[in-house]
C-alpha cells in the first residue's frame, strides 16, 4: 500500500488514539504478558492476575496444595505477579503462604488482601493474620471486600498506607452488587484500585464504573472474568470464530479475557483456576495484539448469539 | 449483609466438589479401621431397640452421643472448617446433640425405644439406610470407596440414623433431639445440590420421611380418640 500524506496522517492519529485508549507496554510484543500503570504511582502491572476464589480452597489436602504450587510457579513463570485472595476464601491464604514458600517467596508477587469482617476494630487483627498465612512482610493491596463496613476499614487502611504497612488501598464488590455505593465512594474517597465483576456478557461497569474509575484515576481489578467458568463451560465444544485468530487467541477464555483486557480502564483481570495450562493460557491472552472497539463489541455479539 | 435477595446458594458454595469429596477420602484415611467400630455401634443400637426396648435406653443414648461428639469434633471442627468457615460454627451444635442425647437418655423415663407402627418400621428403613446404604453412594456415582460417608465418621449417615432413631423413640423431651439432626440433613442437602452432586436426594429424603411418618402417627393417635 502506498503511503500519502492522507493515510500518513491517519495511520499516526489512530496510533495515538490506540496508545491513550490503550495503555499497555511493549512486553506484549515480547510474549510476556501486557502490563498497565496503576494509575496512582505508575507502578506497571501485569493485566492477568490470578484469582483464589474457591481454586485454592483446598484445606490441609497436600496433593491440592501442591497443585496449587504449582498453578502459582506456572503463573509467576508466565511473568504474572498479582495473586488476589480474601479471609472470605476458607484456606486460601494459607495455601498461598504454603506456595509462596515452596516457591522461595517470588519476588515478583504482588501480593492483594481484603478485609472482611463487620467488626472495625477487629480489621487491623484479621489483616495481620492474613499476613501471617501469606507469610510476606506486607500486602501491596488491602482491599475492603464487599463493601462490609467500608467507612471505618477504610480508615484503618489509610492509616496503614500512611504508616507504609500496605501500599495500596482499594474496595471491591462482585455480580453487579451495590453499584450505587461503590460508586459514591469511588468519587469520595481517595483510593486506589476498585475491584468489581466485568465480562463479555455482563457489562453494566462500562456505563459507570469503568469511566469513574478512569476519570479518577482508579485502577480496576475486574473479576469473575469467566462468572465463575459458566461461560467457559457455556461454550464448551462451540466453535471458535475464525476471526479469533486475528487476535491471537485460541481459547474461548483467551477471547473473552481479550475482550476485558481490551477496556481500556481496566487494569488487570484475575481469572481463577486449578489448572497449570489454563493459567499459561490466560497469560499468553494478555500478550499479542487487543480488539480495538468494534472488534470488542463483534466478541460481546457474537458470545450472546451463541 | 445488603441486598441478600441477589444472592444464590452457589455464592455460598467456597469449595469444588473435588475437594470436598477428596476431604472424605482423607478423613477416612486417617481414621481407618474405626469404621468398623462404628458400624458396630450402629448395629448394637438396631440389636437395643429390637431387643431391650425398655430398659436399653440408656445404653442407647450414650451409644449415639459418642458419635455425635466425635464427628462434630474430628470431621466438622478439625477437617470440614479448613474449607468452609461455616463448619466451625456448627461443630458446637454437634455436641449440643451428644451433650442433649447423653441428658434425655439417662433421665427417668426420657427415652423408650417402643414404638412401632410405621413410624418404627419408617424409622428401622431409614437406620438401615444410614448404616448400611450411605456408604454405598460414593462406589455407586464413581468415586471409589474411598469417600464413603460412614456412620460415626461423618455426618450425614450420623445425623440420618439419628433421626431413624428418633423414630423408634417416646419421651416427653424427645422433640429437643429432633431440630440439630434435621438442620444438618437439610444443610448438607443443600451443599450437595448447590454442588450437583446426586445424592443430596439422601440427606433431604431422611428427614423429610421422618416428618411425614410423625404427622401419620400424630393424624392416626387424634383420629383414634
């Protein structure tokens, strides 16, 4: 194709608009997974997580733990670091702490709390002893889970932050809950990641949530990516389109995962599993190219028809 | 906890099926031969009631607590609550029942082993269910015998054999043993549903039997005076 000043000029405006829309390094290129800034420090990070809700509840079993080692040294190999877990979870803290251990406490973790309890005096105690089953000398996020109590966790949590006890703060909600509140407290409180449920078919955060978040400046950890594997499952055996391809992505999970990632106020999704290929395969979606919008919404029409 | 009514039994599901029943597989593992201990106390409480329906009540009472305690102590309190914080809450329950079964048993006249009719027969079908059809649903859906729920080792048959038990049983306090064997058939009932497991028919069969066998005898004692 022969370059004119015309195509020149277009070309640049839409690779400008793609770099604002989409703040994402060059490690995609490299095979690593994409990273973003948070928002508040610029600290890049990688856009896949990895998830703990009921994978790593394995209790005292020491086959699951081991699996779930090694789900966390297949994770960190792919060059992910935010591993995101909550008291809420049975014994996944403390299969996190036996994993971390196993694998000689990896530097790159990026290590994400919650506080859960009604109670805000016992907030400060359940951190610490979330701490103690991570075995890491602090959290980089505490996150107050749920919204429970959120006035007086997130108090405590400011004055960790300001005491260099946790680096971040942040609040979550899931399933499309208590927009309303999370909401009111993402304009008036100074976070500095909201967490809250986002994928292909359920898609009520882009109204709101997702340009709150980057209109102020809020990193946006997305979860139940997959609403808990019933769409992986829903499309078990389907087709994947051709087009897919153009993406790089060779899974359902990939495309769907490309379709979050794609958002460009999302910073990182934590998709949750018990499978070493799955999560190499959620990492390798955060690397190569993303679906620009229109490409976005042909994935979100094409999962609904199915 | 704000706008319960968006929320589904699945949300409360914290662990996979997998887990769970690899949890049995462990437990009994680690608790392997007293199986065999435990079935025969199962069948020594049968032998009670068929035979010293009377006098054996006692005996019977205590045969049963042990269980009670024993299961919401080393299933519920030590394993279970490792991956559903809930456990840990309903493992005093667990010996309330034990404490309750040792109480009424040794109380003049608490307990009588006597009846018959088809709340008994209801009662001995479900007993023999407990102890001897329980720990045949594992090997029967494909998971080996190795997460066979046993009476006195896990809970579902224990708090089945009760409510068998209960059956059988008269006594002015005898509706203080019913509520705890009820609320755990219908709490596993409901795990195991939320999980798609099949035999979550068993727990809710049991009490759901025992209730329409006690509204048979109480509809035929008022129709009879």
């Amino acid at each position: 194709m022969r370059t004119t000043r015309r195509t020149f000029v277009q070309a640049s405006l839409a690779a400008t608009a793609a770099a604002t829309l989409l703040p994402i390094s060059l490690h995609a290129q490299q095979g690593l997974p994409a990273r973003r800034p948070i928002p508040s420090t610029r600290e890049e990070i990688p856009i896949v997580g990895l998830g703990t809700w009921i994978t790593f509840n394995v209790g005292d079993d020491p086959v699951l733990r081991d699996e779930c080692a090694g789900v966390m040294a297949a994770f960190f190999e792919a060059g992910g670091r935010m591993i995101d877990s909550s008291p809420m979870y049975g014994s996944s803290q403390p299969v996190i702490g036996y994993g971390l251990q196993k694998l000689g406490q990896p530097s790159a973790l990026f290590a994400a709390e919650k506080v859960w309890t009604s109670s805000a005096a016992a907030g400060p105690a359940q951190i610490e002893q979330s701490r103690r089953f991570w075995g890491v000398p602090k959290f980089d996020l505490v996150q107050v889970h749920n919204l429970l109590a959120w006035k007086a966790h997130l108090q405590t949590l400011f004055q960790m932050k300001a005491a260099g006890a946790v680096r971040y703060v942040g609040i979550t909600t899931s399933e499309g809950r208590r927009h309303d509140l999370l909401e009111q407290v993402m304009r008036s409180e100074p976070i500095d990641f909201v967490q809250f449920s986002y994928n292909v078919v359920d898609r009520e955060a882009e109204a709101r949530l997702l340009p709150l978040a980057s209109e102020r400046g809020i990193a946006v950890i997305v979860n139940r990516p997959f609403r808990q594997g019933a769409l992986t499952q829903r499309l078990q055996g389907k087709p994947l389109p051709e087009w897919a391809a153009e993406l790089g992505a060779s899974s359902w999970a990939q495309l769907m995962l490309k379709f979050i990632l794609a958002h460009p106020a999302v910073t990182v999704a934590i998709p949750a599993t018990t499978r070493v290929d799955h999560v190499r395969e959620n990492l390798s979606a955060a690397a190569g190219p993303m679906p620009d919008p229109a490409m976005r919404e042909r994935i979100a029409a094409h999962v609904k028809a199915l | 906890m704000s706008e319960w009514w968006t929320y589904r039994a699945e949300d409360f599901l914290l662990f996979s099926p997998r887990v769970y029943w690899r949890m049995f597989e462990l437990h009994n593992a680690a608790l392997w031969p007293l199986h065999m201990l435990t079935l025969a106390a199962g069948v020594i409480i049968i032998l009670l009631i068929a035979w010293r329906p009377g006098t054996g009540a006692r005996w019977l009472a205590l045969i049963l607590a042990i269980p009670w305690m024993f299961v919401g102590w080393s299933f519920l309190w030590n394993r279970y609550a490792t991956i559903n914080w809930a456990a840990a809450y309903v493992a005093p329950a667990f010996a309330v029942e034990g404490v309750l079964l040792l109480v009424i048993g040794s109380l003049r006249d608490g307990l009588a082993f006597d009846r018959r009719g088809l709340a008994g027969w209801t009662g001995y079908l479900i007993l023999a269910f407990a102890l001897a059809g329980a720990p045949l649903l594992a090997p029967l859906q494909g998971r080996g015998w190795a997460s066979s729920e046993v009476f006195g080792i896990a809970p579902d048959p224990t708090a089945m054999a009760t409510l068998g038990v209960l059956l059988l049983a008269r006594g002015r306090l005898l509706p203080l043993l019913v509520p705890i064997p009820v609320l755990w058939c219908l709490l596993s009932g409901m795990a195991l549903s939320t999980m798609g497991e099949p035999q979550a028919w068993a727990p809710y069969a049991a009490p759901a039997l025992a209730a329409a066998a006690w509204i048979w005898t109480i509809i035929r004692q008022r129709f009879n005076r």
